[in-house]
C-alpha cells in the first residue's frame, strides 16, 4: 500500500512537471523572438562627399561633411552654436524588428540630419537647426550580395534627396551612398552631394 501511494505520488509528480514544461513552451511560442542579425542601432562614423561644401558657416569648404555637421556652427548673432551630436541616442540608425518589438516589421530609420535653412528680411540665410531624414524605409536584405532593398513608406515627403544603395560590410558596418542638397554658406546656395556615410553597430 504504501509502495502504491508513492508511485501515485510520483506519478502526480511527474504530471504537474510535463504541464509546467508545457505552459512554459506554450508561453515562448506564444512571445516569438523578431530579432535578426542586423537588428540594433547604428551610430554614424563618417560621412564624406564627392565634392567640397561649408555647411557651418566659417567659411571653409571640407569633403568631410561628418566634421561640418558635428562643428560649432556660426550662428545668426556670430556665435558658435553646435547644432547636431551623433553621439546622441536620437541620432542612430535603427533597424527593426528590435528586441522590445511587438511585430516582425522590417523598419528602417536613418534619421540623416538635414538643414533647416530660413531666410532674415534682408535675404541673409541662416540655419535653424538639423532635422532627421530618411525615416520611413522598409528593408530587405539579399543575403547573397549583402546589399538592402529599401522601400520608401512616405514617398509624397520631400526628403530632399536620394537613398541609392546601402550595404553590410564584412565588418557589419552599413555603408550608405545618398545625393542629397545642402546649404554650402560659401556658395550661399543649395548644392547637391554624393556622400558615402559609415554607420558602426552600437552595443
């Protein structure tokens, strides 16, 4: 009898333990993992252009557009005034589906910083401030090639240029070749560029 009752026991034992097993299997299927290998943030490393252009008004021209965005720019009353931090969370590249997601959507925001230029009553421009670009893409990845198919989800938006390619490097970097106008304050007009921006996985 008492041998009896404790194999009842270790059957009950036994069950209780392949339910527990069960609901927890139940409960991981039920909060899949959308992740992929180039889910993350992306902080940009370089930017350079094919021909030279001043965008923070000391009047010097420079290929390296990373530097004349990231400088002091001289402001309205002479001042220097630093307009764009890529160190900043806000500033990365995002690639979605990220691990809080609630959906496998393949999003990604570029978030390039772009110009606001406004004019005084005498026709003296000056900028404003940076405003993030280039946020509403969808992807896909050709695993074969390494390079991004990119959809524009918002194509009635003026995003005052164009996303050409963008690639997975062997390191997984993304390397991103764009045209895009910006205001050259020694030309005093909008000149169009080809740049080359380098985006590093940030842990």
């Amino acid at each position: 009898m008492i041998f009896g009752r404790q194999t009842k026991a270790a059957m009950k034992n036994l069950f209780l333990l392949a339910c527990f097993f069960f609901i927890v299997s139940c409960s991981k299927e039920d909060d899949p993992e959308y992740t992929t290998p180039i889910s993350g943030h992306y902080k940009v490393t370089s930017i350079q252009s094919d021909i030279s252009a001043d965008l923070n008004n000391d009047g010097i021209k420079s290929n390296n557009i990373f530097e004349e965005i990231a400088s002091p720019h001289y402001g309205k009353d002479g001042k220097q005034v630093s307009y764009f931090n890529f160190d900043s969370h806000g500033s990365y590249l995002e690639v979605r589906p990220l691990e809080s997601s609630r959906n496998n959507a393949k999003i990604i925001s570029f978030k390039f910083p772009s110009q606001h230029i406004e004019y005084f009553t005498n026709g003296t421009p000056y900028l404003v401030m940076y405003v993030r670009a280039f946020i509403h893409y969808r992807y896909e990845l050709n695993q074969e090639s390494n390079f991004f198919q990119l959809i524009n989800t918002n194509p009635d938006y003026d995003e005052n240029g164009n996303l050409k390619s963008l690639e997975l490097l062997e390191n997984k970097d993304l390397k991103l070749l764009l045209t895009k106008q910006v205001f050259d304050f020694v030309e005093m007009d909008w000149v169009e560029l080809n740049m080359t921006v380098i985006y590093k996985k940030v842990e």
